[in-house]
C-alpha cells in the first residue's frame, strides 16, 4: 500500500527545472502556521491537506485543524498512529497511514483557496532510519529538504498526489475526492500565452506571496544556521574538555613514567583522530632522543625505537627557544625542511625524515614544568593532503601537554621520595648499629684495659709473668680502640669526597706481596689458614693510588682470616680479563655467604651474625671501605658464594696502567706527599 516515492521526488520529476532548498523544523513550524493564519482570517472555504509525520506531531497542532474545519469541510489530515490516531470521518477527515510508508519521513501542508494558493512539501533529510521515541523530540535543529512556493502548477501537482495517497488508504473518501477535484482542482484558471493581459487567478496566486511570512522564514533560517553552528562548537569543545579531562584523570592515577607518556599518547591520539602521535623525553642539552612510546592509526608507518635527531634540528631549536608549539601545515614546502635551510645537513635530515615517514603536516609541543624541558610531544598528519592545525587543536595538544609534564614531576617526586624514605631506613638501621657496634666495641677493650691497669697499680707484688701478660692485654685491646675510630676516620674521608686519590703505576706483584706482610704481621701470635699467592709474574702495571690498594687488600685478606678455620685456605689471584682491566680474586674455604646477603656486605655495620651475637670482632666498615675504595678509581666490586660453609670469593677490578693517559694526567697532578699511615684492618 505504501510507496517507495516521496512526494517531493515526484514533484521533482513532473517538475525537473525546480530545485529544492534546505529548511530547518523552526522555519517550517513558522510557514505552517503562516498559511494556517490565512486560512483561519480568510472568508472562503480552502482545500487543506496537512501530512504529519508521526501522530504526536499531529497532536500538538490538533486544535487550530478544529478551527479550520469549521471554515472548510474539506480538510484532510494524515498521520502515523502511535495512540489513538485511525481512520475517522469527524470534523475533519483523519488518515492514518502506515509507519512504513514515505510519509513518516515527510511535512507537507497544502492550502487551495478561490483567491490564493500555496505548497509547503519536504522531506527530512537527517532521518535515515524509522523514528525512534528519543529521535521524535522537537528538535529545532531537525534539517528538511523541499519547496515551499505559490506556484499553482506545482501547488495543484503536490494536492493530486496526496488526494492519490489518501483514496489508498481511505477509498471509501473517493465521492468527497472527487468533489475536492472537481471544485478546487479542475475550475483554477492559469495563464497562458494567449490569455489577455487583464490580470487571471492565477497571477495574482503566483505573484503576490506573503513577504512578511519570506522575511520571517530568511530570518528563521540565518538564525538556526548561527544556533547549528554555535551548537557546533560547543559540541567540539566540550569534546576536546573531555578529552583533556580524560587525559588528566589516566595520567594522574599513575606514578610510573613509562605508563604515564603511553596513556598520553594513546588517548591523544585517538581523541583527535590524527594519523600518529608520539611522545619522548629529553632537555635543552640532549642530542638525540629514542621514540619509546607511539600511536598509530590502522595503515600507518609505526616509528617506535627510531632515533630522532635533537642537535642542529631547527624545529626543535625553535620550540625551545620559544617554549611554545610549532605547527607546520604543509611540511613538504616548508623551508625549514628542505633545501632552502639555512643548514644544508640538517635541512636534509629533516626532508628525509618527511619523506621516510610521510609527514605532511607537522606538529610540535614542548613538555614543560616551570620552563624547564621534560620531553617533546608531537603530532604527524600522513595522507597525501596537507592539513591547518586549527588554534584551538594545538591549546588542546599544548594543555594535555602541561598535563604530562606534571604528572612526569609528581611521579618523579615519588620516586625521590620513596628513594630518601629508604636511605632514612638505611640510616636509622646505620644509627642503631652505630650505637650497638660502637658500644661493645668500645666498652670490651676499655673495660679489659682498666682491669689490667687497676692491678698493675694496685699489686705491685705481681709476678712479672703476669705483670707482661696484663700489659700485652692491655696493649692489644688499646690497638683494638685505635682500629675502630681509624676505621671511622677512614670512611668517612671517602664518603666525603675528601680523599686526594695520587694515581701511580703500580706493580701486583709488590702490593699483594705487602699486604700479605701486613696481615701476617698483625696476627703473628695467632694461627692463621694458609694464604696461595697465586699471582702470575707477567702483569701489567696497574694505575692506582698504591696506599688504598694495599688497604683494600689487606682488608680483604684479614676478612677471609677472620671467618675461615685454621685448618682452611686462602688464595689470592690476579687475571686480565679485559684490555683496560685487571680483576683481583680472594677466595676462601670459610664460613660462606648466604646468597641474599651477597650485596648487603658491603654495607655498613653490616654484621651477619648481628651485632651483638658473634663470633668475630670487627666493626662491621671493612668492606664498606674497600668498596668507596674501588668505586675511587673507577672499579667494581662483589662478592661471590655457593653458600653457607661453602667459602666464597671477593672480587674487583682496578685500571691497566696506559702511558697516553698517563701523560694527559701528568700536567694536572699534584706533587705527592708519601704518607706514613700504618695499614689497619
């Protein structure tokens, strides 16, 4: 029963030199009611044929059709019914079409009078699909396509089809129609070429529009462009908002940087559509930076691990000097990318960069947190048209920017923070083992001391035997004091940076040989574990301060005494496993180490035992010393162990003697004064 044409595409067809225009709903409401006025204050009996779309439409004009139907019985109004909308005969004819017919997407209203005619038939252009109950709201910005005119040969064509439209669904209407036809249709006089130049109906109906109802209209639809376009820009701004928003709530619930850039990256450049958009860290000074986090669009190049050149390139330059975005719109005519540049290398590289990731359009956005450069976002365009970055689009990039460069110092800060929380633990732990090592360190020699002292002085009847033998105690225990604050003293020079570090070359040989002297000596009325010197006679001189590198040999070596049976071994070995470096190995058959304490050795106080339960002296500093030691001159040292009582090995490295870096150093190096320190544990 429905058919496939609307009624502004037959009229079309009958009619090919016409064209139709564009209305919105709030014109069309207007000239609705302008020709509904005149037939409500005119005298005589019009046709009127009024199409809603839907029935809830119909409703809201439902009373001025009772008025008009006290004016004319031949009024027809069609509708989609949605309620309580049918097929009815009352003061008014009431057609109720199909949903699925054309008609729901149709607004007509045809007013045939004896004195004026006119047509208003459109079709709305936005509705591609059925009417949905959200989609039916009177919504002024609703767009339609037709013809509104006085012209009574369209006028006339648009009834008849509609009249054809209504016998369909109303047949029983055919006698009424008829008369419709008959008395508006057939009787309308039109002017002809040989009609007599006395004005006709048909002049006066075609040539005399209402022009208050023209201006209105003219000024209904200047003004709802101004709304749609207002309403536009809202639309994209509240859209960019929320994206800005978005970005900043993603960003700021994380604190790992890496995660922070991707997020970034990602939700910008999905929001803005672009082709690809990456971001990467760097500052004023830095001469390259790696592409570590990327968004790409489906088809598009991915530069992911590229190296992008900072140093000599002008765009960059130039956003630094400003600390504002650079936009390129057509980045393959810019001169500061091709040929004209003023540096011909740079200008090169950066055609080659265009060209390598089809760039066409270039956007730059410093990363800043007051003034200071954290990074670099940008923005690539890759199809083959060049786009304008629009000023609001690079606010937006430039305000999600600022965004990162907080979010990036917020998670920064965290992190300095959690570090300096965890070296305060580690000085808390420093103080307590401080107090705890220093107290029994201290309170043991001093109390033997005075014990001895106090006999010596108050039994002078003492046999000289035992008389030594409190003397010997006491000499011994007073050594023991002076080590624990030497040790002091020691470490806290290195720590300071206030140690003047005489760099020499040196012989192996001679500093393995004298600190295994020192050892020996220091514990010459104890029973040591054997010491191997397996130190080979061919070596390299190494270049080191030879004081320090005896103290950490000897202290190294008076550790593997102290924790290795009498009936153990000890050896010292030295290979050349790089060009530049030696590595030194001194290893032992004692007690072991677990593999979690494997760094934690080298920490200060560190006692595995605790501080107060072991069987070993020492204050806990001796491998904190010769670790300042070797990160002195540039070396590295660790420990190594398969476990508990299975020994283990310490190992570092020192630097190869080289006569060239020699000789650059010499000019610069200070007159060495020989110290006379006495090498302790």
């Amino acid at each position: 029963m429905s058919k496939p044409k609307s009624v502004v595409g037959q009229l079309l067809e009958f009619f090919p030199d016409w064209r139709p225009q564009m209305y919105f709903k709030s014109s069309l409401t207007a000239l609705s009611h302008a020709m509904e006025d005149r037939v409500l204050a005119g005298s005589d009996a019009p046709l009127v044929i009024a199409s809603f779309q839907r029935e809830r439409f119909y409703r809201q004009e439902a009373h001025r059709y009772r008025r008009i139907a006290n004016k004319s019985d031949q009024v027809y109004v069609l509708a989609a019914p949605e309620a309580d909308f049918t097929n009815n005969s009352d003061i008014y004819e009431t057609i109720a079409f199909e949903p699925s017919d054309s008609l729901a997407q149709e607004w007509h209203l045809i007013v045939i009078g004896k004195n004026y005619i006119s047509c208003l038939v459109c079709e709305e252009k936005s509705a591609t699909a059925p009417h949905t109950k959200a989609s039916l709201a009177m919504d002024s910005s609703r767009r339609f396509e037709g013809i509104w005119t006085f012209d009574p040969h369209v006028s006339l064509k648009a009834a008849e089809i509609l009249l054809e439209k209504i016998l369909i669904y109303r047949p029983e209407l055919a006698k009424k129609i008829a008369q419709a036809r008959q008395e508006y249709l057939s009787l309308m006089v039109f002017p002809t070429e040989s009609s007599s130049s006395s004005p006709q109906l048909g002049d006066s109906i075609h040539n005399n529009p209402d022009p208050f109802v023209q201006r209105l209209v003219s000024y209904l639809q200047a003004g709802q462009y101004k709304l749609l376009k207002a309403n536009k820009s809202l639309a994209i701004k509240q859209q960019r908002e929320q994206l800005l928003n978005s970005v900043t709530d993603s960003i700021r619930r994380s604190l790992d940087t890496e995660e922070i850039l991707q997020v970034a990256v990602q939700k910008l450049g999905e929001g803005l559509g672009v082709c690809r958009c990456i971001v990467y860290r760097c500052n004023e000074k830095a001469s390259t930076a790696i592409i570590d986090h990327e968004f790409t669009r489906p088809g598009i190049k991915s530069i992911k691990g590229k190296t992008w050149q900072l140093k000599n390139n002008p765009l960059v330059e130039e956003v630094v000097e400003l600390r504002a975005a650079l936009s390129i719109d057509n980045a393959r005519q810019d001169s500061r990318l091709g040929q004209k540049s003023d540096n011909q290398e740079s200008g090169k590289y950066l055609q080659n960069l265009v060209k390598t990731c089809s760039i066409s359009s270039w956007l730059l956005v410093p990363v800043l947190y007051q003034d200071h450069l954290l990074g670099m976002m940008e923005l690539h365009h890759c199809e083959a048209e060049p786009i304008i970055w629009k000023p609001d689009e690079v606010a937006l990039v430039d305000a999600i920017a600022t965004q990162v460069g907080v979010a990036l110092i917020q998670a920064e800060s965290y992190a300095n923070l959690e570090e300096l929380n965890e070296q305060l633990a580690a000085l808390d732990r420093t103080r307590s083992n401080l107090v705890a090592i220093t107290g029994h360190e201290l309170r043991t020699p001093l109390s033997t001391i005075q014990v001895c002292l106090e006999s010596l002085a108050t039994e002078p009847d003492m046999p000289e035997e035992l008389r030594q033998v409190m003397l010997d105690t006491a000499l011994s225990d007073a050594a023991r004091m002076r080590n624990l604050v030497q040790d002091f003293l020691t470490l806290s020079r290195l720590e300071s940076g206030r140690v003047e570090w005489n760099l020499e070359p040196l012989s192996m040989n001679e500093c393995v040989d004298l600190s295994l002297s020192h050892v020996r000596s220091r514990v010459h009325s104890q029973k040591i574990p054997a010491i191997a010197n397996k130190v080979p006679d061919q070596l390299p001189l190494v270049q080191a301060d030879g004081e320090w590198l005896v103290e950490v040999l000897a202290k190294l070596l008076d550790n593997a005494c102290k924790f290795t049976q009498e009936d153990g071994r000890i050896t010292i070995e030295v290979a050349k496993n790089s060009p530049s470096k030696l590595e030194v190995t001194i290893s032992d058959t004692g007690r072991g180490i677990e593999p979690g304490s494997l760094e934690t050795v080298f920490d200060r106080f560190y006692q595995e035992e605790g501080s107060l339960r072991r069987s070993a002296g020492g204050t806990g500093l001796g491998l904190a010393i010769c670790r300042q030691i070797v990160n002195g001159w540039g070396g590295k040292i660790w420990a190594e162990s398969p476990g508990k009582n299975q020994g283990s090995q310490f190992h570092f490295t020192i630097p190869v003697f080289d006569d060239i870096s020699q000789n650059s150093l010499r000019p610069q190096k200070t007159k060495r004064k020989r110290s006379t320190k006495k090498i302790t544990s």
